[in-house]
C-alpha cells in the first residue's frame, strides 16, 4: 500500500512556543448502514469504478467495532490533493443514485468534507476517534502534534489526526489516534494510566475541550489506490 502523507509544512502556526502545519489534502466520507459488512466492502474492492469516476487519490473503509450506535456503522473514506477536488467529487457521483447491487446491501446515512487540521500520515489500522466541540482548535492542534511526537519517543508507531467537516450537519471535531493492532492501541493507553510523561500533555489539552460528543472504535483499511 502507499503511504499518503497529508501536510507537509503548508501552514506553520507558532502557539505558545509550539509548532503544528495545517495538513494537506482533504478527505470524503459517506456513512452508512451495511446490512453485511463483508459483503459490500468485497463488493467495492471488485467494483472500484466510482472511486475513479470521483477521482479519489486513495480510499478505504472504517468499521465501528465498539461504540457503535447501530449494526452495521462503517463509512467509506477517500483522499484527494484539496478541498476543491473533495468538493468536485460530489458533483460526480451520487450514492443515493448508485447501482441496485449497492443499494441492497448498504443504507446511506449521511456524507461529509473534511479538512485535517495538522499534518497526519495515513496508515489505517486500529483507530480510536473522538467526536470533540472545541473551544480552541489551533491550541489543541497543537498540544496533539506536541503529543504525538512524544508518544513515538516511547517507542509507540502511533498517528494521530484532527479534522474539521465541512458540510457536515451536526458533526463535530474529529480526533482520530491510529495504531496498527489492537494490541498496540492498548499497550499506549496502558502507558497513559501507568502515569507516562506524555500523558500530561493529553490533561493539558482537556482545557480546550467543551464536550466530548462520543468515542468509539474502529478497524479501517484501504480499498483502493489510484494507479
């Protein structure tokens, strides 16, 4: 699989001494109720015409796996170079109007633009994500970006992104932390409560939180990469 970096150094913001780049890119994602999971994430890895027709640069699925509001809860996510062709892509295809073999396998909730709010390298895998209102979001981009860094000099491979939807109806701030196994997510939150240094960090950036709307799980991979 390629690796698809989002930021590189595009916007540098300086915050109390801290240093974060706005990221790069922007992704799409299209929620929905599957009736058979297993079955319509084959079904789009043997059918990839739609990412081509929106011109997806790379896309994947996300499954809930804990937390979920309901059976069946996953969304298909694609990346492109900019919110411009994010935004072009929805003029290109409408789910609600996709093939009968779609439509009987998969219920559309509801889709979103999102735009990363610090650099983040994208390598699916076992994904805790935060809904989050904000009061602050340059200063807790920030204190992520300062957490991440301290995170991986303890030797933990752990991304960690934070996106603003546009066009997102009710959604909020989402601050998604990846790891690659379950295992790994669990031996970083173990680091946490056994009183890691960097965990002072994470209740420093609580302050600029009003309300964490949901947390959840989930297990994501990639579908699709443009040739």
């Amino acid at each position: 699989m390629k690796k698809y970096f989002i930021g590189i150094n595009l916007i540098c913001i300086f915050f109390v001494g801290s240093v974060f780049s706005i990221g790069e890119g922007a992704f799409t994602t299209l929620h929905v109720k599957a009736k058979d999971v297993e079955k319509y994430v084959e079904l789009m890895k043997n059918n990839t015409t739609p990412f081509e027709v929106i011109g997806s640069d790379i896309a994947g699925v996300c499954v809930t796996k804990s937390g979920n509001q309901y059976p069946g809860e996953m969304f298909v996510w694609n990346a492109f170079p900019s919110i411009e062709k994010a935004m072009e892509a929805s003029e290109k295809y409408d789910p609600f109007q996709a093939s009968d073999e779609f439509k009987k396998i998969r219920k559309v909730q509801y889709s979103v633009t999102w735009k990363p709010l610090k650099d983040f390298k994208l390598e699916p895998g076992y994904e805790r994500l935060w809904r989050l209102k904000l009061n602050d979001w340059r200063s807790y981009a920030a204190k992520m970006t300062e957490m991440e860094a301290a995170i991986r000099a303890r030797g933990f491979n752990m991304n960690i992104g934070l996106f603003t939807p546009l066009g997102g109806g009710t959604e909020v701030f989402h601050l998604r932390a990846v790891a690659p196994t379950g295992g790994e997510q669990g031996r970083i939150i173990d680091d946490y409560f056994a009183g890691a240094e960097w965990s002072k960090i994470w209740d420093e950036s609580l302050q600029y939180v009003d309300e964490e709307v949901s947390d959840t799980i989930e297990v994501c991979e990639t579908i699709y990469t443009r040739s």
